[in-house]
C-alpha cells in the first residue's frame, strides 16, 4: 500500500464565500487515495478548520465568512520604477 503525501495530494477549491470586508474564505478538498480531506480557509485572517466532513466544513465556512471582518491580503505591487 503506497503512502499518500498529504502536502502534495491534489487540492480542489470547491466552494467560495466573501467574509464581512471582501476577504475570501475557501472550501478545500485534497484526495488522500480512498479518502478526502476537507479543510476552509480565510484568506483575509488566515484562520483555517479541518476535518472529514464536507458539510461540517461548509458550514464552518459560511459561519466564518458571516464574522470576520479581516481585510483582503494586499496584492503584492511592482516596486521596479
Ligand atoms: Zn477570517
């Protein structure tokens, strides 16, 4: 039985919600073989929930994205001039 590397396995976004101030947070499965693994992450606080579940994750996601009133990370600029 291969083992799978969990950093590496393939990741798929499968659902995005905008928190208070524009900040996504993401619903992330990543194939672990015969398993998935669900986790959400807010780009804006960089809070992260996991677990096995998708709708756990989901709602998880959703509850977040109502609270937090994190900013979208800046978008990094071209200091070349
Ligand atoms: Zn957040």
């Amino acid at each position: 039985m291969s083992r799978i590397d969990k950093h590496n396995a393939p990741s798929l976004t499968l659902i995005r919600f905008q928190n208070l101030m524009g900040a996504l947070v993401v619903v992330i499965a990543t194939e672990l073989g015969r398993s998935t693994d669900y986790r959400w992450h807010c780009q804006g606080c960089h809070l992260t929930g996991d677990g096995h579940n998708l709708a756990v994750n989901r709602d998880g996601a959703n509850e977040h994205a109502a609270a937090c009133r994190a900013l979208p990370q800046p978008t990094p600029t071209n200091q070349t001039a």
